[in-house]
C-alpha cells in the first residue's frame, strides 16, 4: 500500500478525550516498561557521560520526570511538537530541577537556543516510529552531538508480538494495530530498522537489545495497556475501531483472564540501540 507517510497515531491532538488518552498511555508505558528499561540504559553507562540529554519527541514528560528522577545528576531536556501535550505536562507535572520542556518540531525547526550545545546524549523514545522521515531526524542528531556523543533508541517491533495459550483478543489488537500503523503510516518495524538508520546517519552501533517485556515481569496490566491502546486507536481511527469493537476485546481478556488466571504469557516488544558518533 502506498501512503504519504505522516506522524503515526501523533497527527492530530486537538480533542481533549484524545489528550486524555495519550496522557494514560504515557502513564502505563512510564510506569510498566520504565523500570527495566532503566535498568538496561544503566548497564550501558548512560549517565557516565557527564552531559546534558536531549529527549526527543518527550510528549507529555511523564517518561522525562521520571528518567529525571532515576538520574538526578544529569540534567534532561525535552522537546515536543504538540503544545497540548506540553500544557499537560506544565499543569500535572511536578517540577523538577533537572527536566524542562520546549515546544519544538525537530522535522521543521531548529533546536531552541536554550537547547542547543547542552547535552552529550540523546534519548528517542517510541517516536520514530511515528517520524514521517526517521533518517532526517536521526541525522540532525548526529550533527548536533559533539564527538563521542551517543543515542539511545527504544522502539516497539512487531515481529515480537506473542501470547500464549492463544487469546483471540489479542490477535484483535495485533490485527487492528497493524491496519491502523498501515493507515497512519506508523512503522511497524522501527525497532529492527534504527540500527540500520543509525549506521547510515555515520553512527557506530555499539549496543542492541531485544527487550521483550513479559507479563511476568510487568504484571498483568499488559492488558489493560492493551485495552487502552485499542481505545486510543478508536479516537484516531473510528472507521476501522469501532467502541464495539473496543468492549469486545475488553470482554474477551475478561473471559480469557477467568479462564486461565495468572498462568498465560505475554510479550511487549521493544529493540534498545545505542549508537555513538565517531
């Protein structure tokens, strides 16, 4: 299918439900994925560096305040395009001394001067894949990075999409997040191609990481992550997601949930890169 590819799910955020929405996924990946992604950016040094980081695409700063509160000796600098997200963040966000938020569209505008030359590192978190060209911003970050900066990159991949026993719910929601991504122009695939983009950019890969986060390791709220991305792709998307078809899959892990309890797995698909420019 030939689309004119444009931002994903991130269009258009001008409906306070859809603000709201995104607010809650925010909050659930923050809070699900969080912890053992920190863990894996500690292992790889990622506060050794000594410098500021650039938080890219950082929407409502919930993952920003927290990277914040998990480094607080380094100092984070967000930059998001959508101003409704950014109030969000002014108005619910508790402000701490080292994260700030500018208002910026890194596909058209330059870095705020407030910005630019402050940071040694830079974190993509689940944004790329919603980047209308994901090179050209993967290559203004390599020339905004001194030598010896470096990139950490997290994005979702759907080749790694599992349950198990098999659970129709969850078939719907891969089903509908591949029609709406194929709608949209959301890459499916990020997560497998950023390695790719980096080294084409004249990043040297250092460091991937297949990261398939288990219900075992975050709980059984996978699902209801699940259920409110199917929501939030009901906001965006009312001709393929209808709220029928939304309370059908609420029902269906309901009645999966009373049958099997707690004795089912569940994977959450993420591919971590870190890159350094020589």
């Amino acid at each position: 299918m030939n689309i004119e590819k444009h931002s994903g799910m991130m269009t258009e955020l001008h409906s306070d439900t859809l603000v709201q929405t995104w607010d809650s996924i925010l909050a659930i990946q923050t809070d699900l994925f969080g912890p053992e992604e920190v863990n894996l950016l500690k292992s790889w040094g990622f506060e050794e560096n000594g410098g500021g980081v650039l938080d890219i695409g950082c929407g409502n700063g919930a993952y920003g305040h927290f990277l914040a509160k998990e480094f607080p000796y380094v100092k984070f600098y967000g930059i998001e395009k959508h101003p409704n997200l950014i109030r969000n963040a002014q108005e619910k966000l508790i402000k701490i001394n080292n994260y700030s938020i500018f208002n910026c569209d890194l596909n058209t505008h330059l870095l705020p001067d407030d910005v630019a030359g402050q940071f040694n590192q830079c974190l993509l978190r689940l944004v790329l894949q919603h980047c209308p060209d994901p090179f050209k911003i993967i290559k203004k970050v390599y020339d905004s990075l001194p030598k010896g900066g470096r990139i950490f990159v997290i994005e979702e991949d759907d080749d790694f999409f599992k349950m198990y026993p098999d659970c129709k719910a969850f078939n719907d929601v891969v089903r509908i997040w591949k029609t709406v991504c194929e709608t949209e122009g959301t890459e499916r695939y990020m997560g497998a191609k950023v390695p790719i983009l980096l080294k084409r950019a004249g990043f040297n890969v250092k460091k991937v990481k297949v990261l398939p986060q288990s219900n075992f390791e975050v709980g059984p709220q996978l699902i209801d992550y699940l259920i409110e991305s199917v929501n939030l792709m009901h906001l965006t998307n009312k001709e393929i997601v209808s709220l029928e078809r939304v309370a059908s899959i609420k029902q269906g892990f309901d009645r999966y949930l009373e049958k099997h309890e707690d004795h089912w797995f569940a994977t959450y698909p993420e591919i971590v890169t870190m890159a350094e420019k020589i």
